[in-house]
C-alpha cells in the first residue's frame, strides 16, 4: 500500500453545481435496485423491479454492466436442452421470427452458435475500489463491502445484537458519518486522509451525493449506470434499504433511504480517491472512467452470442408454450356440473394445482376454485397478546383492517387471565433469553444448564421436537392452542375488527374475484395454506406469498366466518349473490410440506352436514396421499415411502435444507373457469385463478386479476428465474453457509459479505442441477382482447412487463380452442396452428 | 485385547473406521445403507465411551489409569476425565454426522466431507485418551490437519482460505508449543507417559523455580492451550469459520477449539506446579472472557455472535484452569460442548425468535425496586451457598470467586424478568428459578470436583498476582454485568458511542491480522460459490 502524500494527488477542478440532466439521473438510479423483504416475512420480488421499464435484452446488458449478472443460463444449458429435443427445431425457428434481428443466426446454427459464444462477457463499469484494486493490488472492493455491510447490519439489526447501534435513530447517512468519524479502520486499512475527507462531507446525504459526484468527475451520461453500479456493490443493503422505504413509496414519495446509502456509497469511492491509497489513482480513475460512454455500452448492437441466448431462452420457453397450448386446446371441456357436492377454494399457488387435480380425481362432485390466499382480506392480524402484527395481504398492498388473534371459546374473564398469563410467560421467557444470551451471565448459564442441550440433541435428531417452538403458541398453555383464531368481531366494539359493511364489501369482492355468483355448494372450503419446516431462515419464504409471507390460516378464518354470517348473507342479496341457506362456508389449511388439509371450526357446522364433512375428510385424506405421491420423485423420495408421518418426519427435520420445493417449477397463469383445465395435468407449474369473463361486465375483475394475482405470480417466476440464471446476485446462495444477520433481517453467506437477497440454491437446485426451469411466466386470460388491451392501457407497469417481455401474454378464446399470443404494442398474433399440431403429433 | 488396547482407543478406531469413503448421494439406497452404517458405527462409538466410563468408575482410577501397550508409543490412558469427555466427543459426533447426511445433500464432496468429519472424531477421541506425550503430540497434529481440510471445504471461498490461513498459523503456534512442552517433560521426567509424568510432578516441592524446566514446559502448554482456544488476540480465524459448513462450526467450537482446555486437565498436575503458567492462563483467560463477552454483545449475525460467545467460554474456562479448579473446567468443556453445538446446529431458528418477538436488545432500563430485589436474592444465593459449603475467601478464594459470578448471573436473570405488567409475579418466579438455578450449579460443581478429584489435580493456593488479577477480573464482570441494566442510558453518552463503535470491529484485531496475512486480491467481483451439482 502506497501513502503518498496529499501534495502530489491531483486535484480536479472544485465544485460545480450539478445539473439537472446528472439531478435526473441520480433520481432514476434510485429505483434500480428491486426491495428485499426481511425473513419473518420473506415473500418473493421481482428482482429486476427497477428495470423493467426496459426490454428484457436491454436489461440484460445493464445488470452485466451494473454487476456482471447474467440474465439467461449458460450456453450449455440450452446447448443440451436442444440436444435432448426438449427445445425443437421448431421452437428455435418461431423465437428467431419473434426475436428477430438475427444477425443469420439461424435454427440448425444455434447450437453452434452458443458453444462459440460462450467466451464472450461484460466486464462491469469501473468504481473507484476496482480501479484500486488494480494500482495497489489490495482487494478494495471487498474491503468496501465489507466496511458498509458492517455499518449496515448494526443500523438495520432488529434484535441479534443486545447492545444495539446507539445511532440507529438518525438517518443512515448521519449514522454512517458518526460511525465512521469514530473508526478507526480507516486507519488500519492505510487510508491516511479518511478523517479529514469525513470531516469535510456534507451532513445531508443529497448534498454528500452531489459533492462527491462533483469530486469524481463521472461523465454526465454514465452517471445513472454508475450509481447503478455502485448500489449493486452493496445491493443487499440497498434493497433492504429499499423495503424499508416500500411503505413510502406505495404511496408515491421518494425513496430517501437510496440517497443515503448511495451517499454512503460515493463518499467510498471519494475515500478510496483521496485517501491516499495508491499512487497516481487520480489519473488512473479518470483515464477509465472517461473512457465509458453510457450510450455505447447500453445501446451498441447486441452481439452475437447475446442474441443467440435470447433466441435460445425464448425457444425454451416456446417449448414449454407449446405443450401447455396443445394440452389446453386438446382437453375436453367437462360438462356445467350439477350442484356440487363440495366446492373447494384453493390460493392460486402452483402447490395447489396438485393438490386440486387429486381431490378433483378422487371425487367426481367436487368442484375446486382458485384464488390469491389472501380472500381478498386485506388485513394486519395482530398475534394474540400483541400490539403489532404483520400485514397478511400482497406487499402491493396497505392492510385496511386490524384483525386480533383471541383464543375461542372463553368467557371475557377467563380470556383476560389467559392473556396476564401469556404475557407473563413470554416475559420470563424474554428474561431466561436474556440470561442466556448476555455477558457473564451466559457462563453461569452454560454450567448450570449446558448439559440439557445433550437432550436437544438427541430429540432434535430424533425429530421429537424443534429448536425453537412454534412463535404462534409462545406461552399458550398447550390445551388452548387449537382455539386460537381470528376474532372476527371486537368484543369491545373498537374500530379494530371489521365494521358491517365492510364485511359486505369484501364479501362481495370475494365472490365476484372468484367468479362465484350461483351454483354454490353444501359445503364451500375455502383454503388457505402455509407450509411447516424447522430450523428453516427462509421458512417463511415457503409460506403464502398472498398473505405477505405468512400462514393463510387467518384470512381464511376470517372469510368463512364472514361469508357465514346471516346478516352478510341478506345484504349481499341485493348486491346479486344469493348464498342457499344450506351452504356453508369451512374454512381450512394446505400444508403444502405434508399436503394434509387441516379445517377449521367444524363445531359450528351444522349437524345436517356431519356427513358431507365425513366425505370431504374422506376425500381430503386420499388426495394428499396422491399429491404426495405425485411430489415424492423431486423429494428424492420413494413413491412407497411418501406417507404423511414421512412427510411429518421431514417437516420436523433441523437439518432438512430442502423440506419442500416452494414454488419451484412455476411456468404458467392461467386465469379461467376450472372446466377448461379440469382434465390436465399442469403438474404443478401452473397458477390457477378462477375466472369468467361472461360474469365480469365491466371487467373490473380482469382489471383486478391482470393488476394484482397476475403482477405477484410474475415476481415469483421472475424471482425463481433470477435465483436460477445467476445465483450469485439474485440468489442468496449456499444454505450451508447462511448466518441469518441482525434476527430476521436477512442472511449472509458465511461471515460477512453483502447481504444476500433472493432464493438460497438448494431452493432451485437439487445438486444436479436446476430444479426450477428458468421461464419467463406465461399468462393465459380466458378474456376478449379488447379488454385485455384496455387494461395494458390503462396500467403502464402492467404493459411495460408484456411490451419489454418481462412475460408472455395469451388470451383463450372458445373454451380454449382457440388461443391468440401478445405481440406487444396492443397486437395480437395466432399461436402458429402448424407449430401446435406438429408438437401433438411428436406426443403421439 | 485389553491388554492391547484400552476401549477408549478402540472408540478412536471406531472413528477412524466410520469414515470409510461414501459413495453416491441421498436418493440412491446404496448411499443410504452406507449412512446407516455410519451412523451404527457412530453409535457403537457412543456406547463404547459410556462402557469405559462405567469401567472407569468400577475400577479404582489411578490403577487404570495406563493399559495399552505401557511404555510403548501405542500407550493410552483412560481415566473418568477421558471417559467423559469420550462419551462427549462421541456423542456430539454423532450428532453432526447424522445432521450433515440431510443438510449436505446435494454436494458434490458429501461423500469426503462425512470421511473428513469421522477422521477429526477419531483425532479427538485418541487426543482425549492417548496415554504418552507422542502419541498426543500426532492427535494434535491430527486434528489440526484434518480439521483444516474440514475448514476448507470450499476452497474457492476467499474470506475461508484468508480464515484457514490465520488458522493454519495458529496451529503451527500451538504444535510448536506442544513440542516443545513434551520434549522438556520428557527430558525432566524420564518417561513419556502421562500418568507418570503427572505423578512426578505432583510429587514435586509446591513452590519450585518458576523459571525452572518444570516452569518452563507448564508455559508451554499453557501457550498451546491458548492457541489452541482461539484466546485473544489469536481469536480472528474463528469469527471467519462461518465461511465452512453450519456442521463444521458445530464440531469445531464443540470438540476442536476446546482441545487446548482437555490438554491442561490432562496436565493439571504439571500445571500447577508453575505459578507463572497459571497466571500467564488467568490474564489471557481472564481477558478473553471479557474481550469476547463484551464484543458478543455487539454482533449482529449469528454464527458470529456465536463465535465471540465461545472466546469468552473459552477463556472462562481457562481461568478456571488458572485458578486451579479443574473439575469446574471439566464440567464447563463438557456443558458448552454441549450448548454450543446446538447452538449452531439450530442457528436457523433465530428466525422463529424473531417471529415470536422474542429477540432481545431494545430494552428500557429495569426499575430500581428490581435491581435491589435482585441484588437481595444474589446476596441470599450467596450467603447460602457459603454457608452450606463451608468455603471461605482466605481458604477457597477460586471457589468463592466462581460463586460470585454465579450470583451475577442469577442477579441478572431476576432484573431481566421482572419487567412487564405483572413484574411482581415475575420478580417471585425469576427469584424461584435463581434458587433453583443455585442449586443447579453448587451441586454440578460438588459432583464435578468429588468425580474428577483422582483425574486432575487438587487445588493449589493461590499465587498474591493471581489473586489480584482474578479480582480486576470479577470486578469487571461485576460492571459488565451492570452496564447491560444501563444500555439505554449508555446509547446517549459520547464515551460508551465511541466505545460501542471499536467493540463493535472486535477492537480491529480481525482487520489487524488481515493486513498481516493478506491474499492478493482476486480477479472478478465476488465469491462465486457454486459447488452443488
């Protein structure tokens, strides 16, 4: 390491107002880096969120300048995809047409055509650190991570550390600056004039923004990519950064935490510069820098090879089009059935598809429907004794209502005791946390009560128990634990439970979102779902994505119970939804690690339908066994040995790192009536909304399908896409290695490093290989086009996925005879009709 | 056979046969009828240890103490000590193979991993009962090398290679120390074994040169002992350890990094023989348990939060050490084995805490009213304990010391409870569990010395220095202790920000020894980490 002295550094020219085309630029650069939500809640993001208003090959070049992400697999990947005629000549051909701008690259060369170009990379923009990294030989940008990530995690910490950061009430920009005006590795790491440039920044991160950009002298038109750049060297942080200003900015603010951790960013990069590190730095940067022209790097012909992956990507997923469509186009339409017997709601997830097939299969008069997990409920459930809850609703959302947890069943006295008591234990058990955990004590602790752990161990390897018990039940005596529900009513009457016409309004927005309007069964399940795993960081990540990353016990819960209430039912009679009488709504839970389907509050069913419940369970109890059957192959399992207590024997597994696949797999949405794909098999890939558009006149509900169910199900796709394609930016790594950081604020791969954002690799990777196959989501809407059309007008976010083909659009026409793709730009194609009949007849 | 070879070797050797080559991954029945049987051998390890401590406490322990091939290299020595630490190591063992067959699936090198991970068990266990100065001398080399290759399972990794480098230093220190220490003993005893080695020692005048052969090799294993523990300021590789598998971190601040405290109960004789390498383990002990408790409470991921923890245990127990009371520091290598192990084995369970609000660290100040009510039942716990046990400060004063602390901790469990809207209730609760908590302890600590009396050396007077030092050290604890009641009065004050922010970097000994042992810095931006399929 180099110290020169102060002296000898260049200095450039001094401070010039910034101008309103780098203003707009750092605003734009704000955006970039999609939020990452923390693990108590872990739902799935789009990580390209901030650059989807670009095409999907254009994105591609910006993330490989910005971090040196790729956006398709390897070449070999589609190499041997092509060789093993899972993508047919004739997929490559229609991707080249739609494609287009080939180049010559041609359907018989593309194989070639890969292996060639598979030397050819983007080296990332240059920073300040990488510029050092070269002159001094030291690792300066690991050095930068490490330094910011280590701020980062004491500011953002939720409660691992028992001595938190006595800044965390300032902004992180000023917390920064007080921290490090205080330490000291400035001074191990060399750079010797670190304390006077600290000393020297602006206390404002907008103001440190501009004075360091003044100072590094980036030219105008990089500016945007080089602050994209930049955030992508901690884009961990960013993002959590980013979920922390989610809230703000759904409703339309700035997100001011990307200033300050692009202030804190820059001000870095001016360390490094004028730190003394290494000689000549100036110059050098400066050399390098100037060399970049943002027009050139993003808008030069795409090469080649690119091409080629873009080719090959889409024809994979052609591939996977195709038989989707000849399935659709082939099945038969079944019959308008007769009254149900039973008809069973199930979330939109993949995982559900399975398990609706199977109770479909094993009872002929039971109808299943698909909507999001949420039943439409847009609520914060406040666990019982708490006084915040988390919101159970798509993060798109605010929750509208406080919804209490109660135990059931109680008088308001005994409800009350109950309450001091749980309070009571989770305060003595915070105390013995403590006592655990602090200095000092902590060795009294390990002698006195160290030699229990031996039987942890053993029962944790035996699967008799969890490390930590379920957070539901902490201090509920065990006997109250099954009459722990939503309270649907305040007792007191306070604001917090849903007001009456509320209850209407949702009652009504359910039905109508589910096309449900007549024809209702005995017995209407309503199904929510939640998965169960132990010693799992990311078990939360496996949970309802509808109901923010948590159980869908609740919020169906609650929806049975309103859609059970008389009075509901008489007001919803003049909106036009006449429930029988002898309908009954039941609520219930897919596990989606065991596929056994709990229900809820049967003792207020009436006795006239104890025999239906006798059949459903009957029913319930067969289709898991077939589901599990079904998932047992990816579970490395024995279709023989799937049974529920081996399943059970998983769940409760503490070193089980892949307890479930999640949402692995998941290619296809399609929202129409069930009798279009009651007869398929979607192997679980697909996510199926219940929809008519023969019910929906004003097309509110498509609307609402193509703005809300639609959005999630391309963030869950594009997030499986992105933690498969590349791993290393858009995954959270090896779980083997993870250290959950700061109690539930997200994980490191091992000790330190950015924060990692996304999937681990054993949730898409079965050692192998990808589990997941990497496809942009396709969406099939069983509704006209104009009115398609007319909500891609209406909603630019939604246009700019389909028009930058973030996904693929089809609408069904003629219960699925006849299927028409997006083009983008408002027009739509024919799904090429030889194409179809040539895949069918490979089928046959 | 026994004449040949004592059970504990033979557990040694079960070890070494459990890591046969495994081939395959977990779908396939052959890989599964291989973990079966690995598991099987494990369990005849665990079974093995217990028979031996139920042969060692059958057999009058001293008579037993040197079966094997005596006065050969092939000599080992099983005793209660080594029985229990056997069953320990075993069991714990067994756990983390059982736990790795799940948890690695899908690796490439799952196969080498379980072998690697079984050589280490049989290191330890033959370090734990070899009977002479050599054949201990190859155990330690042993672990060390095998735990290397554990360290490294992804050698791609930069941050693990810079932490296997630190490591790998460390270790180089601690085999130095070691062979030096065996060749002194050796030389001054005129035997190899251990036993006799002890024996001459204990035979020895109390108060011999401290700057004598003797002296010499006690500061030698002292020093081995501390590279050993990761005791400050050679600490820095284990808070980089995160960078190997959960299983690895398990089993190395489980049965490894304790090695160093085993080798003092295994020397206990000689060490106390030698007021400077007592004093020399409670200052580097004394302000380990500090340094590491202190920095532990500023961490912010787990597994490193965990690594500081055990720094601080670690350097508990060599206090112990220092202080003479080594059936104490029996029972603590034992219990934070135990603890530890789990600990990270369930360090994907933070999450849950989190999601039951259980998470610690945003606290009010406790009231008044229970500080002193918590300072009454210390003071009570206290009295108590002296009364029954009979141990005074002039006579006892590591004992009393020890039970000082104990009160702290009791102390601190009835401040933290008694929060909330029914803290008187939980006042009486937290005082009950610290009654019984007292219990616990003075009776594990009675059992402990009564059980180890004939394996380890009695407890020596302590030295004016020692005495002092270990007072500056409770006293430290005292306040530590207290400051946690404090943190938010603390977070407003300019010097305990300032004090925070440096404890917060571990006092930069990590970056320190970085720039000592700096990689050259590598091509691309990032760790690409890759290794599954």
């Amino acid at each position: 390491m180099s110290s020169e002295k102060s002296s000898q550094v260049i200095k450039f020219p001094g401070a010039r107002k910034n101008k309103p085309v780098v203003q707009q630029a750092v605003q734009r650069s704000l955006r970039r880096v999609a939020p990452v939500w923390p693990l108590d809640g872990f739902v799935a993001v789009n990580p390209f969120l901030g650059i989807a208003d670009e095409g999907f090959s254009v994105a591609a070049r910006r993330v490989s300048l910005a971090c040196e992400a790729r956006m398709y697999m390897t070449p070999e990947f589609y190499v041997s995809a092509l060789d093993r005629q899972r993508v047919k000549p004739e997929d490559v051909e229609e991707a080249i047409q739609i494609v287009g701008d080939c180049e010559g690259v041609s359907a018989e060369h593309l194989g070639a055509e890969l292996a060639n170009g598979a030397a050819t990379e983007v080296r990332a923009l240059p920073t300040v650190a990488s510029v050092a990294r070269e002159l001094a030989n030291t690792d300066w940008p690991s050095h930068v991570v490490e330094r910011i990530s280590h701020w980062a995690s004491g500011y953002f910490d939720v409660g691992q550390a028992v001595w938190p950061s006595p800044f965390r009430e300032l902004s992180p920009f000023r917390a920064w600056l007080a921290e490090m005006r205080i330490d000291c590795s400035d001074v191990v790491l060399g750079i010797n004039e670190a304390q006077k440039i600290l000393a020297e920044l602006p206390e404002d991160a907008a103001e440190a923004c501009e004075w360091c950009l003044n100072r590094l002298s980036i030219p105008e038109d990089v500016v945007e990519l080089y602050l994209h750049r930049l955030q992508m060297t901690i884009g961990g942080w960013v993002a959590y950064a980013r979920f922390k200003s989610w809230q703000q900015e759904l409703a339309g603010s700035e997100p001011e935490l990307i200033v300050d951790m692009l202030a804190i960013r820059l001000s870095w990069e001016l360390l490094i510069l004028r730190g003394g590190v290494a000689q000549g730095i100036e110059l050098a940067w400066r050399r390098s820098i100037t060399g970049c022209n943002a027009d050139s790097l993003l808008a030069q012909p795409v090469s080649r090879a690119e091409r080629a992956l873009e080719i090959a990507q889409t024809a994979y997923e052609f591939a996977w089009q195709r038989e989707l469509v000849s399935q659709l186009q082939a099945s038969p339409v079944s019959s308008p059935a007769t009254r149900p017997d039973v008809q069973a709601i199930f979330c939109i997830d993949v995982r559900s598809e399975v398990l609706r097939r199977a109770l479909e299969q094993v009872s002929e008069t039971t109808e299943t429907l698909g909507f999001a997990g949420f039943f439409g409920l847009p609520i914060e459930y406040i666990p019982l004794a708490d006084q915040q809850g988390s919101a159970h609703c798509p993060v798109l959302l605010t929750p509208a209502v406080r919804v209490r947890e109660t135990v059931h069943g109680q008088t308001e006295e005994l409800s009350n005791r109950l309450l001091r008591r749980v309070k009571l234990a989770r305060q003595l058990k915070r105390g013995w946390r403590s006592f655990k955990n602090s200095a000092v004590s902590s060795f009294t602790f390990v002698e006195s009560f160290g030699l229990t752990y031996a039987l942890k161990l053993a029962a944790h390897s035996l699967r008799l128990s969890r490390p930590e018990p379920n957070p539901r039940f902490r201090g509920l005596p065990p006997r109250f634990a099954s009459d722990l529900g939503p309270q649907v009513r305040a007792v007191d009457g306070t604001s917090e439970s849903v007001g009456f016409t509320r209850q209407v309004d949702f009652a009504e927005n359910m039905l109508a979102g589910m096309s449900l309007k007549s024809n209702f069964a005995r017995i209407v399940m309503l199904t929510g779902h939640a998965s169960s795993s132990t010693n799992n960081a990311h078990a939360s990540g496996l949970d309802c994505g509808a109901c923010g990353g948590q159980s869908g016990e609740a919020s169906a819960r609650l929806a049975a119970a309103i859609l059970n209430d008389q009075q509901v039912r008489a007001a919803l009679i003049s909106r036009g939804y006449c429930i029988p009488e002898d309908t009954f709504f039941l609520a219930a839970l897919h596990n989606t690690t065991t596929d056994a389907v709990e229900l809820f509050d049967i003792d207020e069913l009436p006795v006239t339908h104890r025999s239906d419940l006798q059949g459903l369970r009957a029913n319930l109890d067969q289709a898991g066994a077939l589901a599990r059957t079904e998932r047992s192959a990816a579970l490395m399992l024995d279709p023989e040995r799937a049974t529920l207590s081996e399943m059970l024997s998983r769940a409760n597994d503490w070193s089980q790192v892949r307890p479930e696949w999640g949402l692995a797999g998941c290619a296809g949405f399609v929202a129409a009536p069930r009798s279009m794909t009651c007869k398929l098999d979607l192997k679980g890939r697909c996510f199926l909304h219940s929809y008519d558009h023969t019910q929906d006149v004003e097309f509110r509900t498509l609307e609402l399908i193509m703005t809300a169910p639609m959005i999630v199900a391309s963030w869950i796709s594009l997030q499986y896409y992105a933690s498969t394609v590349d791993n290393r930016v858009y995954g959270s790594g090896n779980k083997v290695l993870h250290n959950v950081v700061g109690g539930s604020v997200g994980v490191f791969e091992g000790q330190g490093g950015d924060l990692r954002v996304g999937l681990p690799l054993q949730s898409v990777d079965n050692g192998d290989g990808p589990v997941h196959e990497p496809l942009r989501l396709s969406v099939f809407l069983a509704a006209p086009i104009t009115a398609i059309n007319r909500v891609l007008e209406k909603h630019q976010h939604v246009r700019d996925l389909v028009d930058n083909g973030w996904l693929h659009l089809f609408a069904i026409y003629d219960e699925g005879k006849v299927i028409v793709r997006y083009r983008g730009e408002l027009q739509w194609d024919a799904f090429s009709p030889a194409s179809v009949q040539n895949s069918q007849m490979h089928q046959h | 056979m026994e004449s040949l070879l004592s059970s504990g070797a033979l557990v040694s050797l079960i070890w070494l046969l459990a890591g046969f080559p495994i081939s395959g991954d977990l779908r396939t029945s052959t890989y599964r009828w291989q973990m079966s049987v690995q598991l099987a051998i494990g369990l005849v390890a665990v079974g093995l240890s217990s028979f031996t401590l139920f042969r060692a406490m059958s057999v009058d322990a001293q008579a037993f103490a040197a079966p094997g091939l005596a006065g050969t290299l092939l000599s080992f020595g099983t005793n209660r000590l080594s029985a229990v630490l056997l069953i320990t190591v075993s069991f714990i063992g067994l756990i983390v193979v059982r736990y790795s067959h799940a948890y690695l699936a899908g690796e490439a090198a799952q196969g080498r991993f379980l072998s690697v991970l079984c050589q280490t068990l049989a290191g330890v266990t033959l370090f734990v009962c070899a009977g002479n100065v050599w054949l201990l001398l190859v155990a330690w080399f042993f672990i060390n090398r095998s735990m290397q290759r554990l360290i490294c399972f992804y050698p791609e990794r930069r941050t693990i290679v810079l932490a296997a480098r630190k490591k790998r230093f460390v270790s180089r220190c601690s085999e130095v120390a070691l062979l030096v220490a065996a060749i002194t003993l050796w030389k001054i005893a005129g035997t190899s074994d251990i036993a006799e080695i002890n024996a001459v020692a204990s035979s020895l005048p109390v108060e011999t040169h401290d700057f004598g052969l003797w002296a010499s090799s006690a500061v030698c294993l002292a020093l081995a002992a501390v590279f050993m523990c990761a005791q400050f300021p050679t600490h820095s590789w284990l808070t980089e350890i995160a960078d190997a598998p959960t299983p690895v971190s398990a089993l190395l601040h489980a049965g490894v990094v304790n090695a160093g405290g085993i080798l003092l109960l295994r020397f206990s004789d000689v060490m106390t023989n030698s007021g400077v390498a007592m004093f020399l383990l409670i200052v580097i002990g004394g302000v380990s348990a500090l340094y590491g408790s202190l920095v532990m409470l500023t961490q912010r991921s787990v597994k490193v939060m965990l690594a500081y923890s055990t720094v601080a245990q670690m350097g508990f127990m060599l206090l112990q050490c220092g202080l003479g009371v080594f059936g104490s520091a029996t029972l603590h290598i034992v219990a934070h084995s135990l603890y530890k192990a789990h600990a990270f084995l369930a360090s994907g369970s933070i999450v849950d805490v989190a999601r039951g609000n259980g998470l610690l660290g945003r606290e009010a100040t406790p009231r008044i009213g229970s500080v002193i009510f918590g300072f009454a039942v210390a003071t009570t716990l206290f009295l108590g304990f002296t009364r029954v046990s009979g141990a005074s400060f002039a006579q006892h004063p590591a004992i009393i010391g020890f039970g000082l602390v104990m009160c702290m901790g009791a102390m601190h469990l009835v401040v933290q409870s008694s929060r909330g809207a029914s803290r008187v209730i939980a006042a009486l609760r937290a005082a009950g569990a610290s009654v019984l908590l007292g219990a616990i302890y003075f009776s594990l600590q009675a059992v402990c010395e009564e059980f180890f009396e004939a394996a380890v050396a009695p407890p020596a007077p302590l030295a004016t220095a020692s005495a002092f030092f270990f007072a500056i050290v409770l006293a430290m604890f005292a306040l530590i202790t207290s400051l946690q009641w404090a943190l938010p009065w603390l977070q407003k004050r300019r010097f305990w920000q300032v004090f925070w922010v440096h404890t917060s970097n571990g006092f930069y000994i990590n970056q320190i020894s970085n720039q000592f042992l700096q990689l050259p810095p590598r091509e691309r931006n990032g760790d690409i980490t890759r290794t599954i399929g």
